[in-house]
C-alpha cells in the first residue's frame, strides 16, 4: 500500500475498487441505469430481470458498498436512490489516462486531413489514365 498522500482530485483507491468491481457486473449496471433520476423500490428494480427477487437485492448490496445506491427503509419496504458521486470518482480516475487516447484521435485526424488533401489534389489534376492491359493469350 502506498504511503503518499492523495490530492484532493485524486480518488481513494479503496473506492475506486468497489466502484469498478460494482460497474463490472452486467445486472448492477442495469440497475443504476433504472435509477438514474428516479427512486425505485426493490420490487420494481427486480421487474426486468429474470433473476430472483433475492439475486438482486444482493446486487443492490454490492452497490450500496460501493456508494453508489442509498437504501431508505420503512418498515419493510426498501426505497434505492442512485448516488453518482463514486461514479464521477472513477470518471476523472479515468479521464486521466484520456490523454493516451487523445493522441491517437489527433493522430488520426492528421492522416484523415492527408486523405482529404490527396483526393482534392487528384481530383484538380483531372483523371488518371487508364492503362491498357494486355490481352492474354490462351
């Protein structure tokens, strides 16, 4: 474990592993998408999936570890809330590696330009000759 301090920008790795061991699973990223802007009961979030009612509360679980749904229970009825603030921890985590990435779309953007300017200077010079093939002979 490293002893150096985090900035303020830079997230805790502890949350970043439950984050991104929670966005792993194919189910949980399902449920914070029924989540996104809304408050859902159990129940309903496990409406679409064919797993049992059980199966996605333990989904659930694994995302209130990792901060990313809050539970509020009455009695015994559990209302989910998403909570994005972990998300956009992993988000800038991330985006710091975006500059890898970025340096291949600049890349790409200068040979698309080389194609343009090619086509627009062959284009002015007219049509290419055509070259006549030689008849083969059987």
């Amino acid at each position: 474990m490293s002893t150096t301090a985090l900035t303020p920008e830079e997230p805790d790795p502890a949350t970043l592993d439950r984050v991104f061991a929670a966005l792993a699973d194919p189910v949980r990223r399902a449920i914070l998408r029924r989540l996104d802007g809304r408050d859902l009961l159990v129940s309903e979030l496990a409406e679409p999936f064919a797993i049992s009612l059980q199966a996605v509360s333990r989904h659930i679980q694994v995302l209130v570890r990792a901060g990313l749904v809050t539970q509020e229970r009455t009695g015994r009825i559990s209302r989910c809330r998403l909570d994005a603030g972990p998300i956009y921890q992993a988000a800038v985590w991330v985006n710091h590696y975006s500059k890898y990435w970025q340096a291949q779309f600049d890349t790409l953007a200068v040979w698309l330009a080389e194609i343009e300017r090619r086509k627009a200077a062959a284009s002015l010079a007219g049509p290419r000759p055509r070259l006549k093939r030689a008849r083969r002979r059987a």
